[in-house]
C-alpha cells in the first residue's frame, strides 16, 4: 500500500487513479540506469564493416586468400553486429552501420566473382 500523492489516503500500489479524490499516480521513476554492458561487441562490427569496404576498394584483383579473408571479416562482423543489436542499447547504431558495411561487402564481393 502507498499514499495517494494528491489527497494522501492508502491506496493499492498498482492503482492509476485514487480511487477517494481520482488524483493521477505515476509510477516512481528508479534513480539508477541499466547497465548493458561494454559496446565493444558495435565497435568490433563497424571496425570490421569499414574495413571489409575499404579492401573493396583495391585496385588490383584480390586472390582466393584475400577474398576468403574479406569474406570471413564480413561474416565476423554481421554475428557482432547482430548479437550487439539483440543484447544492447549503447552502441546499437555503430552495430547496425556495422552490419550493413559488413552485408553491402559479402553482396560486392559475391557481384565481383559470379562474373
């Protein structure tokens, strides 16, 4: 039971209005903040999206280890960037950047070697 904020007479502590006076309770807002762990899950998506795209950008033809490596950073950085945008709340566009650099660079180097 608490107090009615307006008219203080017990009321039930889930109770939206007193049911005495009709005076509107909000909820008690908690001092502390959430904590959803490091960010580092983002920062590693979208340090690997940036360079995924920036090895497309080479000017030479990339070799099968190259583009095995390309492909296996793109892969590491969309489970990062996924399991960042499931789990967290800080950080969650940086995954999402991430994921997308990493998608656009499987996408290019799929267009690159279907030719």
């Amino acid at each position: 039971m608490i107090f009615c904020r307006c008219c203080g007479k017990q009321i039930h502590e889930s109770a939206p209005t007193c049911p005495h006076c009709g005076g509107v309770q909000h909820p008690q807002y908690s001092t502390t903040t959430k904590d959803d762990g490091p960010i580092w899950f983002s920062v590693v998506a979208l340090v690997l999206g940036i360079i995924c795209m920036l090895a497309l950008f080479d000017d030479g033809p990339m070799d099968k280890d190259e583009t095995l490596g390309l492909f296996m950073f793109s892969i590491i950085g969309i489970i990062f960037g996924a399991i960042s945008i499931k789990k967290q709340i800080t950080g969650k566009k940086m995954a999402i950047a991430g994921v997308l650099l990493s998608s656009i660079s499987i996408l290019a180097l799929i267009g690159m070697h279907s030719k």
